[in-house]
C-alpha cells in the first residue's frame, strides 16, 4: 500500500515516511484505510479537508529535497 489514511485525524500518510511520530499507530483499526490510489487521495484532501502528515512531508523533503 502506498497510503494511510487516518480517517480520525483526517491525515495521509505515506506508507514509505510513516512512523510511530505520525501519530495513527494509537488511531484505531476500524479508523484507519490503505491504498494505492492517489486520485482518491486528491479528493480526499481537496472535498473532505484530509491533510498530508506534516512528518511524512519533512521527511520526503529531508530525503529527497
């Protein structure tokens, strides 16, 4: 899988970045998604206010900036 999805915290994290700072380690199972889809990303962040995790985001950046 190439995405979580924290549907509590309405974050997205990148399956590659992820880590225990992110936070959706204590999100419950039945709250948490995982896919491959980026379109479906999209429209998550664009029409439901889902955000990137802002650590996975810094440490893409880090890497690969």
């Amino acid at each position: 899988m190439k995405y979580f999805i924290d549907h509590n915290k309405k974050s997205i994290h990148q399956q590659k970045f992820a880590g225990d700072r992110c936070g959706f380690v204590g999100t419950p199972i039945t709250s948490r998604e995982f896919t491959n889809c980026p379109n479906y990303v999209k429209q998550l962040i664009q029409e439901k206010n889902y955000k990137d995790c802002s650590h996975c985001v810094s440490v893409q950046t880090t890497l690969f900036g």
